[in-house]
C-alpha cells in the first residue's frame, strides 16, 4: 500500500464528517472513490493530501503509520492532487502554473531552459496545444482543467487523486485523460478517482470506497456491481429513474429571435426561443456555446442582423450592453463556477438568496419579515435545509448551486441561461435541479442549458444546438437527439453520421 487510512475520523464544529474510515491506495489500481455531496470526500481527500490532520485514527505510507501528513510531507511521498475546484494562478501563465512548487532551479534561481522542457512534455501527455505563455485566466474552463491536470504530472507523482476530473472537459479531453490514468496505472501509479459519472466509474475503475454520512458503506472490487446497485449504496436506497419523464411544455410563444448573433467566439448563431422551452446548447468546451451564452446574458459585447426579446413586461430590439440590463429585462445567468461567479462564500445562506433582489429594489427599505418569508420559501422549494444563517460556504457543493439557482426566482426571471447547472454535483441532487428546471419551463419560463453532460442535454431538452468552431452546426429536435448525435456535430463530422461510419 502507497497511501491510506486507518479508521480516521475528523469533525468540524463538533460535527462529525468522517467516522472512523479506511481506505488502501494500492500501486497500480485505479480505485473510486464515491459518495453524493457532503458525505465527506473532500475531507478525507484533504487528510490524504496533508491539508487536514484527523482528529483519530492514522494515516499510512508505505506500509508506515504517521498520525497526519504536512502538504510537505505530501508532495515528498509524490502526492498530487488534481481539485474540483482549481488551484491555479490566473494572472501567471500556462508554463509558470504548471512549475509551481517544481520549477526546475540553477544557482537559485529558475532554470527556464529546464522548465520549457518539463512544460512541453506534460502538455504533450494531456494534449495541452495553447502557447505556454498563455495567462491561464484567459483560457475557457476546460483548458484550464487541463493545466491542473499537467500540473499535477509535472509533480511525477506516485499517487494521484483526481477529483471530478471530466466536470468540464469535452469528449476527446475524457479520452486523453482515460489513455493517461491507463499509462499512469501501467507505470505503478496509484490512482484515487472521484466522479460522479458513473459510466466513467465504470470504465475507468476496477475497485470502489463508497461513503455515506461520512462512513464507510462499500469497500470492495467493482466486479458484480451495477449501476443501479453503486447508486443504492452512496444513497442508502433504490434510486428513481434520474431523469423525470420527458413531456414538453413549449408553446407557440416566442420570446427571444435572433438572426447572425455574434460575440467573442461565437459568429452567425440564428436561435429562436420559445415560451415553456428547455433549448439544449452542446458541444466541445471552448467551441463558442459559452460565449453565446454570455453574449445573450450581456455579459459580454454581442451584435446580431436582428435581435428581440419579447416578454410580458418587456420588449427590447438589441443585445443587452451589460448584465444589469439583461436582468432588468428578466434574464438571469447562473454560472458553470458557482464559488466564484454565483456565491458570496462567506456570507448567510439566507443573504445569497436575496442578493438579486437586493440589486433590483436597491432603493427600496429592507422589510426583514418579508425577506424571512421569502428565504424560506426559497429553501423549502429547492429543498435548502438547515439554518439559513450559516455561510453558504458551509454547505456541499449541490446545496450551494441550488442556492445559485433559487436566488433568482424572487425576481421571476422569463428566460434562464444555465451554464453547467450540474457539474460536480451528485445524483440526488442533479435529480432535484432537474425535476426544478421542468417544473420552471412548466411555469412559462424559456430555459437555455448549456451542458457537458450529454445525457441531460439528450433527456431534458426539447431541442439542442450543437456548436462546433463558433457556430451551430446542427440543431436537433428532442426525439433526432441522441448522444451519439450530439458529439458526432460536436466533433464537425457530417449531419446524422454515424459514429461507426465516422471510424470507418
């Protein structure tokens, strides 16, 4: 055994996250680790890494026990870890975030000839093409997963803990990474892969930890087990079907035309939009459907040949020059990073809720009886439980993107842009968003969901937009939209091709 744990145990607050867990690391096998948000992943990542110590219990390595590791420890025993949520740099570039903590040095200094070098041959292992004096902070999402990525190799590590990895990578990015952790398995890596894509666990894994209120329920080879049987031992009973059953509640009802849309990535896009409609957007990440996205939602400058919106309250004839005027006339975009695009992490739950309405009625006086009503019934409706005082910061990363997503309701929004409503969020929760994004399309409201998961674009949509090189190259109805389908446009191949005849 590289690494592991030996009936650790860690609480927060008096409030216990793991219990008594342990868990062998062994070289050579790439070993799954699961469990829905909140049932103490992060945590026990966080121990086995050196970020946390336990409060009982032993770590082990190399067959040694040692009471916790030190980030030092753990980058000594070739320890990387590969976060959900980025730890890069984005003001410094490519070269210089994949050197951090490893750059090699000459008389103290960086030896930046030796650096080139390392940089070229793990972007070469992940596919990583951009100039590596490219600022990671103008990459789109998806690059920049893939530097985390290098980063972590240049690190040459002899464990490598991948957390949620594919969240934001498009499907030949999900190739590579599976070609890499193959190599790495091959070369003695031990590999600790968390993901809540079960047809990755499936494919990439051969044995699985499965926590449950932060213990153990599963420790065992991946051999006989299905999907339907995985899912029952992270939620403790039967699942229900994922996806609520598909029934359209479009109408005739137009409420957004635009013809030649163009911004910043994205050029030519005709859409029509329609009242009660969930319209899909697919495609490779960094193939313009983001900057559509933003463009529609004025986050960034956009132009069209010609362009209306056309709601209950508003009408307007050109794209939106900022996002307070997209809001005004009852849009809202919530974002793929949910900690630092949606949420102010280390205020109230109940005060992110509010914080729209707080921008639209800024000139009204608070009335804290009625935002009490409102946050309750907010957290009653997306199912937000405990007290709405804690920072939002406390709560699992499905509960805080449904707190992205209810803050909006107060302000009734017409037309939703959703960027990656579920990345990293685990299967109950992403049943909940999606039974809530088709009760809103019931309601009369237009929903845009942009998504790397291909299923929920295939299941919940009445129509999706697929884009490659900036523009659409297909738009499918809900029963022409298969997975298959969907990255066959993705991948620029010729309409309703098949994948078998693509390899052909």
């Amino acid at each position: 055994m590289i690494l592991g744990a030996r009936a650790v145990s860690k609480a927060f607050f008096g409030n216990p996250v793991l219990r008594d867990v342990s868990i062998e690391l062994l070289p050579g096998r790439i070993h799954a680790l699961l469990g829905e948000n909140g049932a103490g992943k992060s945590t026990l990542i966080n121990l086995l890494s050196g970020t946390l110590a336990p409060d009982r219990g032993a770590l082990v390595t190399d067959g040694r026990s040692v009471p916790a590791l030190s980030p030092r420890d753990a980058r000594r025993l070739g320890i990387a870890v590969v976060q959900q949520e980025l730890s890069l740099a984005p003001h410094l570039s490519i070269a210089e975030n994949i050197g951090l903590g490893v750059a090699p040095r000459r008389f103290g200094l960086v030896d930046y000839r030796r650096l080139a070098t390392l940089v070229a041959e793990v972007s070469a292992q992940v596919g990583l093409t951009e100039p590596p004096h490219t600022p990671v902070g103008k990459l789109p999402l998806g690059r920049r997963q893939v530097v985390e990525i290098a980063k972590a190799l240049a690190r040459r590590p002899r464990v490598l803990i991948l957390d949620e990895p594919t969240s934001s990578l498009a499907a030949p990015d999900v190739s590579m990474l599976l070609a890499l952790v193959q190599r790495l398995r091959a070369q003695g890596v031990a590999i600790l892969y968390i993901s809540h894509r079960l047809n990755e666990i499936f494919g990439f894994c051969e044995h699985v930890t499965v926590l449950k209120d932060g213990t153990v329920t599963a420790d065992r080879p991946l051999a006989g087990l299905d999907p339907l049987g995985l899912v029952r031992l992270m939620v403790g009973r039967d699942p229900q079907d994922l996806f609520p059953a598909y029934r359209s509640t479009a109408s005739e009802e137009v409420v957004l035309q635009a013809d030649e849309f163009r911004t910043v990535g994205a050029a030519g896009v005709d859409v029509t939009l329609r009242r009660g409609e969930i319209l899909g957007i697919g495609g490779l990440v960094g193939h313009g459907q983001e900057a559509f996205l933003l463009g529609l939602g004025g986050a960034v400058p956009a132009r069209a040949a010609r362009f209306q919106i056309r709601t209950a309250e508003h009408v307007r004839t050109a794209p939106f020059a900022s996002v307070a005027q997209a809001n005004a006339a009852g849009i809202a975009y919530i974002p793929a990073d949910r900690k630092k695009e949606g949420l102010l992490l280390p205020h109230p739950i109940a005060f992110n809720l509010l914080l729209p309405s707080f921008a639209h009625d800024r000139m009204r006086r608070r009335r804290r009886a009625q935002e009490r009503t409102i946050t309750q019934a907010l957290a009653q409706r997306f199912g937000i439980r405990g007290d709405l005082l804690r920072p939002v910061q406390a709560l699992s990363g499905g509960n805080q993107q449904k707190v992205a997503l209810a803050k909006w309701m107060p302000l009734a929004p017409a037309i939703l842009l959703l960027n990656d409503p579920t990345r990293g969020v685990d299967v109950d929760t992403k049943r909940e968003i999606y039974l809530a994004l088709r009760a809103m399309a019931a309601e009369g409201k237009a929903v845009v969901l942009l998504s790397t998961d291909t299923p929920e674009l295939v299941h919940l949509c009445d129509r999706v937009m697929v884009f490659h090189n900036g523009r659409v190259a297909t738009t499918l109805a809900h029963s022409d939209a298969t997975e298959e389908a969907i990255v066959a446009a993705a991948l620029g191949l010729p309409e309703h091709a098949s994948m078998t005849e693509a390899a052909a």
